[in-house]
C-alpha cells in the first residue's frame, strides 16, 4: 500500500539580465523564463479505489504528480485536499481494488515501542527502516506554523521518505513521516518526526476525502 510519487514543478524566473534591463532602459527585462524542478516523495494507499494520503509539502505548487506502485504501475493522480495545519494530503489516481493499508492509534503508541518506516528515500523505493518511538508529542516549526504533538523516532527517515507511512508491529499507520532534524539538511541522524494517526486525524483525513481542504 505505500507508493512512490514524483512531483514536477514549473517555476517562472525573471530574466537574468532584468538588472541590465532596468539600468539602461528604466524598466525590467519584458523576459522570463521557465525552469523545471522535480521531487520525489512517499504517500499510502487509504481507500481502494485510488485515495493516497501523503504530506502537503510532498505536493505543494505541482503541476505535475506521478504516483508509481509497488508492482511498478505509474499513474497521474489529482490533488484532492489538503491541511495545511497538519501538512496532510489526500491526492487520487484512477485505480480500483487496490492494497490499503489498516491505520494504528497512535495515541496508544508508548515511547520505546518499534517504529518501521517505509518510503522512498533518495527514489530507492519499498526502502524499510527499522527504530522506536523516541518522543511523542513533539513540536516543530513548519511551513505552516508550530506542528504539535508529532512522534519523533530513530527510524533512518531521509528526502523521499516524506508523505510515507510509520507503522507499528501490527503493520498498523501510526504516523505519517513528515521531517528530519539534520544540521546539514540532507541526511539522516536518527531524529526523524511523524504525523500522529489518532482520531483527530483520523477525522480530518475523512473530510478531506469528502472533497473540503481542512484547517
């Protein structure tokens, strides 16, 4: 139930002679041009008919979204909503009878217990990590404002791990992976963080499946 998604953004940037332009001519470059940047990320089959959940920052400002499957199928899916406050997502491919994952309580979740994440770090795909349940209720700045109350977990979360699921023994969600502490900002030291999957969410996943952005 985890995929791959691969994410195209085209970005307008102003002509790099626009300083030129205003010295000479007293007026900016009439020039732009575009660039185009990709990402990659992770992201859980919800529903068998095509709702992936994922973060918000994994899809934010596409004009393009990929979601590959763990057998190798590739599909464009379609935003659906977002949370900004929580940085979830839902997006949607066009596809039926497909694997779903079974979501945990992570409000049962005690700190020590085993903690797998699944993702695609750096685009290696069905990559799985092994740790436990460092903290909970942890806060972290966003993009978005505070996020509060987050698991925090040694499991190796890396770039492309984002939007992926935390699970428990069970196989169950706990979590969805969302960042990493690094003071390089590239890779892993054993401090990754993890949207709590507890009826709050549960809630709010449910509504924006109902087709309404949610707070």
């Amino acid at each position: 139930s985890v995929v791959n998604i691969n994410t195209e953004q085209i970005i307008e940037r102003r002509d790099p002679m626009d300083e030129v332009f205003r010295e000479f001519f007293g007026r900016p470059s009439p020039f732009t041009y575009r660039q185009r940047r990709t990402s990659l990320g992770s992201g859980v089959i919800i529903r068998e008919d095509g709702y992936i959940l994922t973060n918000v920052h994994v899809i934010a400002r596409a004009t393009q979204i990929k979601v590959t499957l763990a057998e190798g199928e590739e599909y464009t899916a379609t935003p659906v909503a977002i949370s900004p406050a929580t940085d979830l997502a839902v997006i949607k491919i066009d596809a039926d009878n497909l694997q779903t994952a079974v979501f945990g309580d992570a409000d049962s979740v005690k700190v020590g217990s085993w903690a797998i994440a699944v993702g695609s770090p750096f685009g290696f795909s069905e990559t799985v990590t092994v740790g436990v349940i460092s903290a909970k209720g942890r806060v972290l700045a966003g993009r978005n404002g505070e996020q509060r109350d987050l698991l925090q977990t040694d499991a190796s979360i890396n770039p492309g791990n984002s939007g992926g699921p935390l699970l428990n023994l069970r196989g169950e969600v706990v979590g969805i992976n969302q960042a990493i502490f690094s003071p390089g900002g590239v890779g892993n030291i054993g401090i990754g963080f993890a949207i709590p999957i507890n009826e709050n969410t549960k809630g709010i996943i449910q509504q924006m499946i109902a087709g309404g952005d949610a707070a």
